[in-house]
C-alpha cells in the first residue's frame, strides 16, 4: 500500500500547487489504513453530514413509519426534489431518510433533524456514538434547524463503514441507510454512471427536477421510491474505465467538494476545500482528482470492474 499512498499524494500535491486547494483523503479496507494524508483537518461537512444525521437515527430509534409534515423552515432549497412540494405534505420519517440520502434532499434532511430534536439533540446524539465521533457537529443555525456543520475524514470513513458492511441483527435504518447509498443518484468522481459519460443532460437537470417534482406529487411518496439496486458505475479517466460498485455519498458548498464512497473492500474519503471554482456539475477539477483516486484504489485491490 506504500505505492498507493505515494501515487495518491502526487494527485493531490499536484492539485492544491494548480489551484491552491487543501486536500484530505483516507483510504481504509477492514484491516488497516492504505492511505492517509490530513485525515484531522476539519472541513464543511456539506452533505457529508447526512451519514452523521442517519447515524444519529439510528442511535435515537425513531419510528421510521411515523408520518410528519412537511412545513416552511424545513424548506431548503439545493439538490433533491421535497422543496418544491407543498407545506403541509405527509412524509413518513423513513421516506424522509432515505431520500435524504438517495437524493441528497436537503429538504429531507431538516425533516429527518427535526424529528430528531434538532442539530443540538442530533449532536447529543453523536456525542454518544460507539464511533467515536468527537468532531463531526451540526451547525445550528437560525429557526432551530442546520446548514451544514464540521467533520474529518477520519471520522467519515467510520460512519462510511459502518452504514455499508453487513452485519448480523442489524438495526433496520441500516439497512435503509445502505440501500439508499447503493442506488444514489449522485454521478460524481468515485462513482458515476457510465450513460451519462458525455454530459448531454446538463441542461436538462433543472427541467427533470420539476418533472420528477410533478410526478411525486401526484403518487404517495412510499410508492415511488425506487427499489435497491446495486449497479457497476465508472467514469473514463486516461482512456480507462474506474469503477465502484457499492455505495457513495458526496457534498459541495460554496468551496468545498468532498466524496466517501465504498469500492470493494475499500472505504475512499477525499475532501478538498478553497476551490474557486462552481462547486458543483462534473466538470468540477476535484472530480477529476475523485476520480483519479477512485481508478488507484480499484487497481491496487485487483477488483473487477464487471462484477
């Protein structure tokens, strides 16, 4: 793994003298730490902070049938589609996590934080965790609720783990957690659908986001999730294939863009802040370094891109 870690610091060196980014990555398998370069620097968490939100669910043990609805300041607006529904629209807490997660739904995400009490009961929350989660916070923000908070890819790749390997007796938002990682719709880096390789549905985003938007909400939302699928995903980088075929979560801010995934046996964290750029679309340089990253670790666990 020496290799691995030396070819990884290239990268991103390589990257932060181009753009004067600060880098964080950590690649674990279940036996020891591959790679680690400024795994306690504390970034956003971004959307990163939802794998702490469904871990805090898991700790509390709400009922995931319970039905909420959906009000003004849990209205964010961002990826996913739930901003666009109605005040007043029913939700089950489990379609609310999951989409939190599938979607990356922000909305979704302060439905979930709020049944759970809000950011400081949820940072109770982590405070108690067998993960040891000593730096991964919620920042509470005005109206009770949150907009991002803190972590390290440390702490990441714990929670990464934890919500992507099989246990036995495991607790049923696991699962949900799992499932809704497996079949995310999030295309960046680590893992991205081949099909949409050529970037022809950029424009189209914005339009399939209100369609998809109509279409909710005129069918239960319980009805329209899609069911689990654990699909082969890559992205050409030097006229090779990288693939992942498990689970990834991703988050953007104004100057961060970060991805946990799983590939193989493998958890991959790679956090990078001070981009100048747009933070989010494709074409996003730290989705190239994502990607670069993503290829190294399929290569040095010899995993088979069809299976």
């Amino acid at each position: 793994m020496a290799e691995l870690q030396q070819e990884i610091e290239q990268i991103v060196a390589a990257d932060e003298k181009r753009r004067g980014v600060e880098w964080s990555v950590l690649v674990t398998d279940p036996e020891q730490t591959a790679v680690t370069i400024n795994k306690s620097r504390v970034h956003d968490s971004c959307s990163l902070a939802k794998l702490a939100i469904i871990h805090a669910v898991e700790l509390k043990g709400p009922n995931l049938d319970e039905t909420t609805k959906l009000t003004q300041g849990d209205k964010r607006p961002g990826d996913g589609f739930l901003y666009n529904f109605p005040i007043g629209y029913d939700i089950k807490l489990r379609d609310a996590a999951r989409i939190m997660l599938s979607e990356s739904d922000n909305t979704a995400a302060r439905i979930v934080v709020r049944a759970l009490g809000g950011p400081v009961a949820v940072n109770n929350i982590l405070s108690s965790s067998p993960l040891d989660l000593h730096l991964t916070r919620l920042t509470p923000s005005r109206g009770d609720t949150y907009r991002y908070g803190v972590t390290v890819a440390g702490e990441i790749a714990r929670l990464m783990r934890h919500l992507t390997q099989k246990i036995d007796d495991e607790a049923p938002v696991i699962d949900l957690a799992r499932n809704a990682l497996h079949r995310s719709s999030r295309w960046y880096g680590l893992r991205r659908d081949i099909d949409k390789i050529n970037g022809a549905d950029e424009p189209l985003r914005h339009w399939r986001k209100l369609l998809r938007a109509a279409h909710h909400l005129a069918t239960p939302l319980h009805e329209r999730l899609l069911p689990p699928q654990h699909s082969v995903y890559g992205r050409l980088v030097d006229s090779e294939w990288t693939y992942a075929a498990s689970a990834v979560k991703d988050g953007s801010s104004d100057d961060s863009r970060h991805e946990a995934g799983q590939i193989g046996q493998f958890i991959v964290v790679a956090m990078s802040q001070g981009n100048q750029e747009q933070p989010y679309g494709r074409r996003h340089s730290s989705n190239e370094v994502f990607a670069k990253i993503g290829k190294l670790v399929r290569d040095a666990g010899k995993l088979d891109p069809t299976q």
